[in-house]
C-alpha cells in the first residue's frame, strides 16, 4: 500500500500543499518555471507501468519522484519521466553565458537497465517542436545494466570537472553528442554551457545557428523493476 506521507525534503525545499502523482501518459505537474512529466514516449516497446510524482517546490528548485516496471524490449527506451524547466526566451546557444544546474537523486534498485541523464534539444528554427531537434545534447549521470547512448564511443572528454565518455550517433536526422560519467555521479552541481563549448571547439557545434528549446533532467528506463528514483532536489537556469 503507497503511504500518504510526503519524503523528507532538503533544508530549503517546501513540501508543496497539493502534491500530485499521476501514471497516465505524458501526465504533468508545474511548479513555479518547472515541469515534471510522466512521458511515457515509448510505452509500446514493452509491458508495463510507470507513475510520477511531485513532492515539493521552492522559485528555485524541485524535488520529485518516479517508480517504474518494465519487461520487453531489452534495448528499448519505455519512458523519460523528468523535470523541465521553462525556457522563456528562446536564444542562440552562442548567446547563452551559463546554464547552472544542480541535481541530488538517488535509485532504490540498480539492478535494472536504465540511465539517469540530462536532455537538451537544439534546432535552427527557434520555433521547432520541443521534443526533437536538429542536436541533441545528453549528460549521463549514471547508466546500469550495459545500456549505452545512441552512436559509438568517439572520445573521452574533459569537462565540468570530470572526465566522461563522449558518444556520437544519428537518431533520425537529429545529431546526438552524449557525455557519460564512468561512475554514478548522484551529487551533480555544474554549468551545461561548458558542455556546449567543447562541441563547439572540438565537434564544430553550429552554436552560433543553433537555439536552446528544451532542457530536461531524468531517467530512461529499458528493463527491470520495480525501482524508484528520487530526485531530492533538482535545478536549473539559463543565462
């Protein structure tokens, strides 16, 4: 039986009154300039049930949660249930100075196959669809089970203080660049811009023609369960 009772939140962050979970595809809550989303894109792949939650709130940051089990479709993404920000204004990257973002998570089950990661779309249309781009950047915080991102391995990379795998692929026409941590990295305070710059200098990122029209943090999970992730905290912002 799912208690009624809220998690502990960290000093700063408020249980929000009406703290709500939903299960139904693409199921949202907002707080404030975030978005927690059960999207459940790829569903179909497999069999099984996902249910997403938030539980509190500050004009800064978020914490949430969600609880998954999946079957099917080994290599098979069923779902990125996350937290968004809103963007506002929709700018070039090369115009963009800092996107500072911090994220606290944990997972109750790692044997499983899934990542936790950050999810950025890029496009020359300012006005593209949000949920594709032209690029998309992604940052694995942590992946389990032998799951790998789109592409092959091109490279290492050294950046925002750690060292990461650097992966590159096509998913359609869309451009992936995935940065992946050797190891879970569950306390993450960094600035995403200085990911940008890299591909800029050393991939030939059109920066300069490209504009930032999404930026999510959450987990994709493939196969296993039940397991939880808890993401006591997260934020984020552009400058």
């Amino acid at each position: 039986m799912k208690s009624s009772f809220l998690p502990l939140l960290p000093l700063g962050l408020a249980a929000t009154a009406a703290a709500q979970e939903f299960c139904e595809q693409y199921g949202t809550a907002t707080a404030g300039s975030y978005i927690i989303n059960n999207n459940l894109w790829g569903q179909d792949s497999g069999q099984g049930s996902q249910c997403t939650g938030l539980d509190g709130s500050t004009d800064t940051g978020v914490s949430w949660h969600t609880t998954w089990t999946w079957s099917g479709g080994e290599n098979e993404v069923k779902s990125y249930a996350n937290s968004g920000l809103t963007l506002g204004e929709v700018k070039l990257v090369s115009e963009l100075t800092s996107i500072p973002t911090t994220a606290e998570w944990a997972y109750d089950n790692t044997d499983i196959r899934a990542d936790v990661a950050y999810d950025l779309f890029t496009a020359a249309d300012p006005n593209h669809v949000t949920y594709s781009g032209d690029y998309e950047l992604m940052i694995w915080l942590a992946r389990y089970g032998g799951v790998q991102p789109i592409g092959e391995q091109i490279g290492e990379a050294n950046v925002a203080g750690a060292t990461w795998e650097l992966w590159n692929g096509y998913n359609g026409d869309m451009n992936v660049f995935s940065f992946v941590a050797p190891n879970p990295a569950t306390s993450f305070n960094a600035d995403i811009k200085e990911f940008w710059d890299l591909l800029v200098s050393d991939h030939q990122y059109p920066a300069d023609s490209q504009y930032l029209i999404n930026l999510q943090f959450g987990t994709e999970p493939f196969t296993g369960g039940e397991a939880t992730l808890t993401v006591s905290s997260w934020s984020a912002s552009v400058a």
